[in-house]
C-alpha cells in the first residue's frame, strides 16, 4: 500500500481526520505511567519498546536505543506520547507472556463481554512495531490512542491521512512514521483515535513503521506475515541455548533480554533501553543508561559462551576492541552504540519524570569519570575472550601492554568507584583489587601465551597491589575488607573478591566479611550496595537493594559449599521477576516495587552467572579464579 500524503491535512496536529465525539478523552483516561514491574519489552536488536499491563506503550526510541524518544509518557504523561490499544471497559483480569522462546509479548484482556488478545512485537531489521488484536471468546469493544511526540515527547508532528484512508503519516524534523490500520482512525484532543469491535477469530491489525524523514516514507510489512517471520527468527535463536539446568527457562529468558538489548549492527549491549527509572520512588537518583558499560565485559562474555551464543560473544568482544581503541590515558567508563565518546549529561525540563521523580537526565556525566574498576574488567575480558578461543592471542596485546603501563601510573590514586558516586574520590577498596585484576590477567596472558612482557616488573606490581588492599583494605576492627581505605563502612562490591580470585573463598577474611555483609546489608533477604546514611556517594535520598549483589551473595554461598541456602536464596530472587520474567536494577523491599531502569542488563546477567554457578559443572566462578596463589610472589598471613 502507498504511503503517499491525502489531499488536505490537520495544521499542526498530532491526528488525521474529524474529531469523533463517541470517543473517550485518550489524556484524560490512565494519566499516570505503570508501576515498572507492570512494563514488558519488545525489540528488533536496534531499538525497544515498553509495554504496560493495560496494552499501552509509554516508550519508544526509535530507530536506535539512544535516540530521543517518540513515545516518552513513561517519564511523563500521556501527552509526552503513548499508543495505547484496550478493552473500552476495565476488564476483569488481565495475563501476559511471551509466546515461548521468542520477544513477542500476548497480552489476554479478559472482560464481561468476552476475552481479547493484544500481540505485540518489533520484526527484526524492519525499523517496525506491530500490534495485532484478535478476538479469542464473544465481544470486545476497544480503544485506540495514539500521540506521537518526538524530541522526547516535545515535538508535535504534523499529520496527514494516507491515501487509502486507513493509516497516517506524521513528521517531525529528521523523522517521519507511517501508521497502517485495519480500522478508521479519527483525530481528537491532537491524538489519533479510533474505536472498534473484536470479536472471536477476528484479527485486526496495526503497523507503525520509522524512517529519516528526508526518504520517502516507508511501507510498513504486512502483520500476519511479520508475526511469522519473527516467531522462527526467535525460536532459532532460543534453541541455540546450550544450557539445559534447573533454571532453563528464567535463564532462556535472560538470555533474551539480553539479546534484545544487543545492537545487532556493532555488536554493543545496553545496561538498560531506559532513562531516568528513579532509584527510589520520587527521588533524584535518575540516570541515562542506554550506552553500553566497559564494567558489563566480562559478566557478558562468560554467560554467553557458558550459554552456547559464540557469534553474540565475539560480537562482544570486537565491540570492545574497537570502542577502546586509542589511547589507555583516554579509557572510559562507558561508551555509545557504535563506540561513540561524547555522550555528555544534560537534564530535560519539559518531562516531570516517572510518577513525579525528576530530573530526567540525557546522557550520562560517568563517562568522564576516574574508575580504575574498569582497567580490570576489560583486560580480564581480554584476557577470557582468547582463553576461549574467541581470537587469537596476539590480537589485543599490544592494547592490554598499553593498558597496564598506563594503569602502573595511576592505580594508586583515588576514583569513583563501581558505584559511579558524585561524592569525592576516594581509594575505594574494589577499585584496587581490579587494577590487580588487569596486571593479574595481563600476566596470566603473558606466561598461558607465551607473549613478550615485563613479567618480572609486572609480578612486583600485582604483590605490591595485593599488599596495600590487604593492609589498608581490611579493617581488623570489623573484621572484614571494608568500601575504602580506613573507612568502616561495608561495601556489596567486595562480594566480589573472591569470584575474581583475589583471595580464595576459604580465606578467613573473606568468610568474615560476606558474614559481616549478610549481616549489616542485609534488608529482607536482599543484599544493598552500601549504606547511603554511612557512604559520602554525593546523592540526596535513599535507594532500592541493588539486585545484582543479591545474586553475588549467593555465588559466595555456591563457594562455601551452603548449597541448600544459596537455592533458598536464588529461589527469592527469581520471584521479584515480573510476569514475564523481567528485572530492574534495584528493588524496594518494603513497598515491594521495582526500581530503577528496566530491564537490566546487569541484573539479568548476574542472574544467569548465578544459575550457571549452581548448575554448571565448569561454573563461571571457577574461570575467573586463578587456581595459584592470587597474591602471586606472597602469602598473606591472617
């Protein structure tokens, strides 16, 4: 079908056509966004899209992950753009899932009338969102909203009816979006509406497709065909998972996430496809998190070799290879899709925030910042994606030398740690056992490969790093490693020591301190970062329980043989999963909410290493771990 312009237009408004007076006020109706547990993700490996409960998207940036959003009423309201298709009358219940194996989400509406389901799905490589209704029992009188507003929900575009009369076609500056439609669509309220029956064995469908506004605009595949089509694109893709233990399906379904997180054409993977998620319900601690973090690196490669996905691995790893590329002195925190550098924080005024909580932030001012935690995740991620035969040795070595000689000059200054904080620096504990880990696994290459390098200079180092964590990293007060050098504060982030074989998980010192963590971070069972009324991190507020540490404790628990309790554990862990199985960053264990942007990369990915550690005969906690002495030229005594 053309998707040529009709021969008149509504001046400035968001919807084609005359303003019907049978239909409801799309604003005025459900004017708050969802719970974030409430929202389900789509994806075509470019872009997502979330989905609430009640069959509304409330966000949607297209075509790539970091591009301002068209529809932005999540961090809003509905006039900052939503499309929203449902049942005319509150129905009596509402169930969700994935069709198996794949991203495309079923909503089922349940009503006195009779039952409906809403099918919603993005093809791959087809820049497209597709919504089908189909009726399954009796009736069902429906509703259909539509308000485009680019420029993250500023931009009004201009709408034109197509020539065929069933769809539209609006621009905005650089963008343009193609609406095909089963049914009449009407303009009201600067939002296209329409109203319409379904009923049992009916499908009616609704194609919105993007493009540059400069081209001509784009025909939008046909529905039916595209469901098909991206069905056998996912279950090929799902069946490919090598994983066959206790947890296969919240694993396969991690697995998923993470993929539809992946941009398919650099082989990058967001932390989040969202912004500004607050942390805590109302507060401040929004953050931009659709870049992809050198910190993810060697979480990412591990799960996705351990889980049978090389192809998605090596993409993985030639992403890093690429993006930091360049001078070490230059290492940042986090880069763009593509590798891109500039990826400056700014606020965005005109949006309220999710349920009020400001600012929403663009970009993210991390990237700028000193955290030496990186050096290690990213030589560490060099180092495993040769050990796994993903390349060859040599071909990131001249760039991990690099990496070393540079991090030798600046290890023993003070950063911002893996917490990101805007307080001051400071020498955070974690930080140094990771710049031990990158001339750890800097000399594991060397002698496993057989490369040139000053080994000798390097062994020196690795001991003198090892000496000055245990001297000043552990506080024999609270007998355990604690957030900084001569504080007294815990720290989740220590968790970590031993999975990156810093110390064995029998030494005493790291059973006294997961003991001390279990202990004083502990809130319901979950695990919290720190204690913000003890850490100077230069936030207001408090937080939610990050979920990532929770799925750490329960690693150490796997590596001090408490089996039975780490199960316990991981079982409550998998129940703050939505209904289809997805994750945030953090948790509120009191109002029993999910917090901050969603779903989470990290989150996911802890809980696959997490499961692989309680299954797999070869675990993820084991690679990491050097079976020698981790000190390298020393023995700790305690």
């Amino acid at each position: 079908m053309s998707a040529s312009r009709g021969a008149s237009a509504n001046s400035g408004h968001a919807a084609a056509g005359h303003p019907d007076p049978k239909q409801p006020n799309p604003v005025a109706e459900h004017p708050h966004p969802a719970a974030i547990e409430d929202y389900a993700l789509i994806g075509d490996c470019h872009t997502t899209a979330l989905v609430s409960k009640m069959g509304s998207i409330d966000w949607l940036c297209w075509p790539r992950f970091d591009s301002p959003a068209c529809l932005a009423a999540l961090l809003g309201s509905p006039a900052n753009g939503r499309w929203r298709i449902a049942p005319n009358a509150a129905p009596l219940a509402v169930t969700r899932r994935y069709l198996p194996g794949t991203m495309i989400l079923e909503t089922l509406f349940e009503t006195e009338s009779g039952s409906v389901a809403l099918i919603d799905f993005m093809p791959v490589e087809s820049n497209s969102v597709v919504r089908i209704v189909e009726g399954r029992t009796g009736t069902v009188e429906m509703q259909f909203d539509l308000a485009l507003r680019f420029e993250y929900g500023s931009a009004v575009p201009w709408v034109t009816r197509l020539k065929h009369g069933s769809g539209i076609l609006a621009v905005a500056g650089p963008d343009q979006v193609v609406l095909h439609s089963d049914v009449k669509l009407h303009g009201k309220a600067m939002t296209t509406v329409a109203g319409f029956t379904a009923e049992a064995g009916q499908r009616i469908r609704f194609v919105m497709t993007h493009a540059a506004s400069h081209l001509d605009p784009p025909v939008p595949p046909d529905a039916d065909r595209a469901l098909d089509e991206t069905d056998a694109v996912w279950t090929a893709w799902s069946a490919r998972c090598t994983y066959r233990g206790t947890y296969r399906a919240q694993v396969n379904r991690s697995l998923l996430t993470l993929k539809a997180l992946s941009y398919a054409p650099t082989g990058g993977i967001v932390a989040a496809p969202t912004t500004s998620l607050p942390e805590q319900a109302g507060g401040t601690r929004n953050w931009d998190y659709r870049y992809c973090w050198l910190r993810d690196a060697t979480f990412t490669l591990i799960a996705l070799m351990h889980a049978g996905y090389r192809e998605e691995a090596e993409a993985w790893g030639a992403w890093l290879r690429r993006s930091v590329a360049g001078s070490p002195s230059q290492l940042q925190t986090l880069y763009g899709l593509s590798g891109e550098r500039l990826v400056w924080e700014c606020e965005v005024p005109w949006l309220s925030g999710y349920q009020g909580a400001s600012p929403v932030r663009i970009g993210n001012a991390a990237s700028s910042q000193l955290q030496l935690d990186i050096y290690g995740e990213l030589v560490d991620a060099l180092y495993q994606e040769a050990a796994l035969g993903l390349v060859k040795p040599t071909a990131s070595w001249n760039l991990q030398r690099s990496l070393v000689t540079h991090l030798e000059t600046i290890w023993h200054q003070p950063d911002e740690s893996i917490w990101e904080v805007r307080g001051e620096a400071q020498h955070f504990t974690f930080s140094k056992v990771m710049a031990w880990v990158a001339v750890d696994r800097a000399i594991r290459s060397a002698e496993t490969f057989k490369l040139p390098a000053p080994v000798d200079r390097w062994r020196a180092l690795r001991t003198r790093m090892h000496e000055a964590v245990c001297e000043h990293g552990f506080n024999a007060q609270r007998n355990a490693f604690v957030q900084s050098f001569g504080s007294e504060a815990l720290d989740a982030s220590l968790l970590l020591l031993p999975l990156v074989g810093f110390l064995p998980p029998e030494d005493p010192r790291i059973d006294a301190t997961v003991a001390a963590i279990g202990r004083d971070l502990m809130v319901d069972g979950l695990i919290r970062r720190y204690r913000t009324d003890e850490t100077d991190d230069g936030l207001k507020g408090e937080e939610g329980v990050f979920l990532a540490c929770s799925f750490w404790y329960v690693d150490n628990l796997v590596l001090q043989g408490r089996t039975a309790e780490a199960r316990a554990m991981f079982a409550r862990l998998l129940d703050l999963c939505n209904d289809v199985g997805l994750l945030a960053e953090e948790y509120d264990p009191i109002a029993r909410r999910q917090l901050g942007n969603f779903p989470q990369a990290f989150s996911h990915l802890a809980l696959i290493n997490t499961a692989l550690n309680l299954d797999s005969r070869d675990p993820p906690a084991d690679q990491r771990r050097d079976p020698g002495d981790p000190a390298g030229e020393v023995d700790e005594e305690y």
